[in-house]
C-alpha cells in the first residue's frame, strides 16, 4: 500500500534522530522537557511490546503455506487484511538474524503484529477476545 509510505516517512520527523533537527533543517534540540519524557515513556512502551515478539521463519522444509478458506471477510476486516499484505514475506534464518542485528527497522511480520495490536478499531473489527496476543490489555500509542 504506497499510500502508507508518506506518513510512514513523515513520522521520522519527530524520532530519535530527526527531533534534533528544527524546520529549517539546523541542528536543534527543539523538544522542552516535558516533551522528552512523555516521548520516553511512549517509546519505552513499544520496546518493551516489540522485544517480546519472537521471530518464527516460514515455508523451510518443504511445507506448504496455509490457504485462506471461504473468505467471509466483511469490509473492514478486508481493509485489514489488504494492510497486512504489505509485509506479508518469507524469511530464512540467516536472513532474519542479519535483519534484526543490522537494521532499525522491524521486521515485516511484527510491523504488523505490533501495529494491528495497539488498534482498538482492529480487536473491534475482528471481534479479539481482551487480553490476548492481537488485543491486549497494555496498547501502545505514540501520538
């Protein structure tokens, strides 16, 4: 879903690296206190959701992938489902461990998970159960 691409990248604005930077581009730490800590706890909260997620590779040893069945999908559920497709991949072992060691970025299959997970709208839409892995009680929200 490109769409999801300029606000995606607009967010960098305001992360670790680009708070540090005013609106014209010089370096300057333009966040007042309270600012600073409000985004630490924010951002404490996804760490600590993200590192409890536990990489699982797919289609290794010649198994195949699981179809989808019947597709009695309403509406917004299909919206879901088309946002996820995004990311949908197959990562080997190898590949995995170079992602998470040497890139910031997270992987595909947890873009999801952690994003859908915090969404009162998705636990609404797929009628989650509270407390359980896509809807739990703890969300995580940075704005």
């Amino acid at each position: 879903m490109p769409e999801s691409e300029p606000p995606f990248e607009i967010i960098h604005d305001f992360d670790s690296v680009g708070r540090f930077f005013d609106e014209f581009g010089n370096f300057n730490d333009w966040w007042n206190t309270l600012t600073q800590l409000n985004s630490g706890l924010r951002t404490q909260c996804m760490v600590d959701q993200y590192n409890a997620f536990r990489p699982k590779p797919k289609g290794r040893h010649g198994k195949s992938e699981q179809r989808l069945g019947g597709l009695n999908y309403n509406p917004n559920q299909l919206f879901w489902i088309a946002a996820a497709q995004k990311w949908c991949s197959v990562e080997r072992w190898d590949i995995l461990a170079f992602f998470l060691l040497r890139d910031e970025h997270t992987p595909p299959e947890f873009r999801v998970k952690g994003i859908f997970a915090n969404s009162y709208d998705f636990a609404r839409d797929f009628h989650c159960l509270p407390d359980q892995k896509m809807n739990p009680y703890k969300k995580c929200a940075v704005w």
